[in-house]
C-alpha cells in the first residue's frame, strides 16, 4: 500500500460518543497532503465515521466502508487541515482502515470525467451522490451551483451543500463543499443572494445562503455567510433564524428560497410548509414575519415575476414547487394571488428545479437548472444536473403559459452534421442512423403526420418522441399544440451518455429520461408513423 503520508495505526474500543452498542475501531493519520481517499463497497453495510482533532470532533458521517475490495473510492479535501493529527474512527467492520489513505491527488483521478457512464455535456459530481440545486445565483462573472450531495457514496444520505462554479453555464468547476451538517442537521435545500447593503451585518456584498437543517425532531431554518465569491462559508452563530414545528405542527417546513423584493426594500423568503407555500419578509435576513399561505405546492418553492411575451409593461409572477407545477398570479410582497392554474411544462425526471438570483439587469433572463433523478450505472457518481433551460410567459389561445428553452450557450457545445427538408421517414431514418452509434447529438426535426394519427422517433427501441395526436398524449403524457387541429409537431432533441432531454414546439413542453435501449436492439434511429414526412431534420454532433 503506497502513501504518501502514513503515522500510524492503532485499534481502540469502545470510542465515547458512539452508539452504546457498537465497538469503534481507529486509525490516526497525520494531514500532509490534501485529500483522504476512502474505499467504499455496497456489499458493506452503513456505518458511523468520526474524525477528531484533540479530542474534538471535526466531522461525523455514515458510509460503508469497504472491508475488503472497493466498488470505488471518495475523497475528503483536507486542505484546511494540512498539518493536523486527526483519529478517524469507524463503528462498523475496521478491515477498511488500513485502505484510507492521504494523498494530493483524488484516487482514481486519471479516469475521472472519462468514465464509460459519465455524462459529457451534463454537470455531474465528481463523487458521490447529488439532487436538489440549491443557492443558484450569479456573482462577479461566475455562476454559482450550489447542491444536495453526499460527499461519502453514490446514494443519499449525509446531506451537504456541493458547490461549483461557471462562467458560461456549460463547463462547470467543482469546489470544495460548502455547507456540511452541525448540530442543527444536514443541510437541505435553500437559496442564496448577494446582500448589497449589508442588511444582515455581514459585510456589504457577502453572498448570503438560507438553508433548512433538517434533524430526527425538525426542520429550521438557517443562515451561512461568505466574503470571498462564496470559497469559504461561516454560519451564523445564533441560527436558527427560523423554526416554525411548533405553529404548522409538521416537521415538513423547508427549502427556503429568498430573493428581494424591490418594491418593498426588504426581503421575501417563499418556504414549503406542511400542504404549501408560506411567504415570510424580513428586514434583515435574520429576523422573518409570517404574512400569507397558499396550498397545494409540495418542496422547493419558487416565486418570480415575468415580462408577457416580452413586453415589460405587462408583468405576472409565477410560483411552482419542486414537481414544476406552477400557477401564474399576483404578488404585493406579502401575499401570492393566483390567477390561472396549476399548469405544467415540464415532466420526467426533472425534480426541485431551482433558477438563478441577481442575473445582471443587462441580461434579463430567468435561467433555471432542475434536477436529473437520472442513474449513472456502474459509477462512482449518481444523478445529474439538467440542461439551463430559459423561462418565459407566452399568450396562447389556452391563456399565458411558461415555455422552457435551452439557454443560447447550449448552441457552442455543437457544430452541425446535416441539415435537410421534405424527407419521407425511411429517407430521414437512414440518414440519422449513420450517427447511431454517437453517444451525444443534438437533433432538431419536424414531423408532418398524414393518414397517422400517431408518430414518433426511436433509438434502439427507446421512445425519444411517441406522439399520439388522437389522445393527445405526448409519451404517454397529455400535450395538446397551440394550433388545435395541427399536423405537426416538433422537437429539440439532446442526447448524453445516459440522458434524453426534449423540448417540443419552441419550449411549449419539455420532458426528460433515462436514455434505455432495449435489449438486442440495434436498429438505431427509426422515425415511424403510417405515411409520415419528416419535414425538417437537423443532426448536430458534440464540439468536444
């Protein structure tokens, strides 16, 4: 076993602070480089770990440690404590002890975002597990992706904030984690903005997080602060700010998202509570008046105001919860009136989607990035970011809806392959099947349906468009076009290595998926649907 940094090993028993029945064994490291890779194996079961510094606990997880060969390794970055002793102590199997090594490099870093399963355009941890986006704001050029992570396996538990960073929304930096668990809880969701006026004391620009801490008993609600374009964090010493168990008299009070509310020259924080949204207000970011409720929202709320087919002088405000249905209403900075509603745009994998506080003025959009409750097989990582997608209000002959695109930098991520019109569906299917083999494209196509009544697109068996005009049933989802006795339909279509995103007809309706092909087949594409015309086909490949 080769380390670049190795004390000692010494076995002890029975570490205070353990659950009364277990035996904890340990090994004491001394921190002279910057990660501590652990092995990890599903075969083995969950365990407490604890690291202490001088008889302090420093961290505490659960993992399963691998006692013998490990399924993959995860990391913990270290740097901060470069020079400390540190006991890591394990309450479960301590065959895996002897493995955990120090090293400045991440174990298994020469294939890292090389692997057969790793998403090539999609954000995707570089360890572990990864749901709800949280924090989404933009800072000094940088766009800040805050999440739900489990740092220690490629399944959830041990919730953290992750943290990366972009400057074009498509080629993300991953960070250190910036929110670990306390003595309050893990760290669940929440949002994050930029505190002009250092309403909160923390220093004028500091970029505040609100996040729910969640425990056995409750959920509160909690404050982080960062100087530093959000590189380091430090929670607030009198959190929590908020906790509400005892009027909803539910646990389920989370998920804070905060924004300012100009108008009213303070702040706004919509929060989950038990069957709905609460809206709060605060002067400060510390101190929260309850002022209204609404019902029928679950997780993850948003509230946000929209120009009308881009007219700024028409205006509504959109609220949704994490399932992305939404209403369209009224806001006075205390209370959210519906006035149409609940709609969806979106469906599939897409969960807890969250959009991007303080985008410049200059740039006006409302960019939102959603979670993929996507598998990554055989990985040491599980789940993914969705594409940035654009959100607007349309008029359509049902009424203003939302349509969701993906954002304009998606377009230097592909160079176009073919580009033709007028195709019968075995001409186009021939045409497309040539890159069947390709693990990303993009195709943008058009069918014009004849005497079908229903038509689609497949890859290897898999749907990626099945739509059914007599039903209405899009994938096996309602959808019916603006156009109510259209022909046509179209769709926006992107490929990854285990993904499927479709927008159709100009963002009208999106959905998402696992890309599964079924077994055996290798058919590639197949546009199908009796008497069909592929009336537009555009096959773009990956830049890089």
């Amino acid at each position: 076993m080769k380390l670049k940094t190795f004390l000692f090993i010494v076995l002890v028993a029975a570490i205070s602070g353990f659950a009364e029945s277990a035996i904890a064994q340990a090994k004491t490291l001394k921190i002279t480089a910057r990660y501590l890779n652990i092995p990890v194996a599903a075969r083995d079961e969950r365990a407490m770990m604890r690291f202490t510094i001088d008889g302090k606990t420093e961290r505490e997880f659960r993992i399963r440690l691998a006692s013998e060969k490990p399924d993959y390794h995860v990391f913990c970055d270290m740097e901060a404590l470069r020079g400390k002793t540190i006991l890591v102590e394990y309450e479960g199997n301590p065959a895996g002890l002897s493995k955990i090594t120090v090293d400045e490099a991440i174990a298994g870093a020469d294939s890292m975002y090389r692997e057969t399963n790793r998403p090539r355009y999609h954000f995707t941890v570089r360890r572990g597990w990864n749901n709800d986006p949280n924090g989404l704001i933009f800072y000094e050029g940088e766009y800040h992706l805050f999440f739900q992570h489990n740092p220690y396996e490629r399944e959830w538990e041990n919730m953290h904030w992750g943290h990366a960073v972009s400057r074009d929304l498509i080629h993300w930096e991953e960070l250190p984690v910036a929110l670990a668990p306390d003595k309050h809880g893990t760290i669940f969701s929440g949002s994050a903005v930029i505190d002009r006026n250092n309403t909160a004391g923390f220093g004028k620009n500091a970029m505040v997080a609100i996040y729910t801490a969640d425990s056995p008993e409750k959920q509160v609600q909690c404050l982080a602060y960062s100087n530093d374009r959000g590189r380091t964090w430090t929670k607030y010493a009198e959190n929590p700010i908020l906790d509400t168990k005892h009027i909803w008299n539910s646990k389920d009070t989370r998920d804070p998202k905060v924004f300012r509310y100009e108008s009213g020259d303070y702040w706004v924080m919509a929060l989950n509570e038990r069957d709905g949204h609460s809206i709060y207000s605060s002067k400060d970011l510390k101190k929260w008046t309850f002022e209204s409720h609404i019902t029928g929202f679950w997780e993850c709320p948003e509230l946000f105001q929209l120009p009308v087919d881009g007219k700024s002088d028409n205006k509504k405000w959109v609220m949704y919860g994490a399932s992305g249905t939404y209403m369209i209403g009224s806001f006075d900075g205390k209370s959210f009136t519906p006035e149409s509603g609940k709609y969806y745009y979106t469906s599939g994998s897409q969960y807890a989607a969250q959009t991007f506080n303080n985008i410049p003025a200059t740039d006006g959009r409302r960019i939102q990035i959603g979670w993929g409750r996507i598998e990554q097989p055989d990985m040491p990582f599980n789940m993914m970011m969705l594409l940035p997608t654009m959100l607007t209000l349309k008029t359509t002959r049902n009424g203003i809806r939302m349509f969701s695109t993906p954002i304009k930098e998606i377009d230097l991520l592909f160079r176009p392959e073919a580009n033709v019109q007028e195709q019968s569906a075995e001409a186009a299917s021939k045409l497309l099947s040539r890159f069947a083999d390709s693990a990303c494209l993009r195709i943008k196509t058009t069918l014009r349906l004849s005497h079908a009544t229903s038509a689609g697109l497949d890859l290897n068996g898999q749907h990626l468009i099945d739509y059914d005009m007599n039903f209405n049933l899009l994938n096996g989802v309602f959808y019916s076009p603006d156009e109510m006795t259209s022909m046509e339909i179209s769709a926006d279509i992107f490929l990854d290595k285990t993904s499927v995103e479709v927008f159709i007809d100009g963002g009208a309706y999106s959905f998402s998926m696992a890309r599964k092909s079924r077994a055996n087949n290798k058919e590639g594409f197949r546009f199908w649907g009796h008497n069909i015309e592929v009336k537009k086909l555009e096959i773009y490949s990956l830049t890089r």
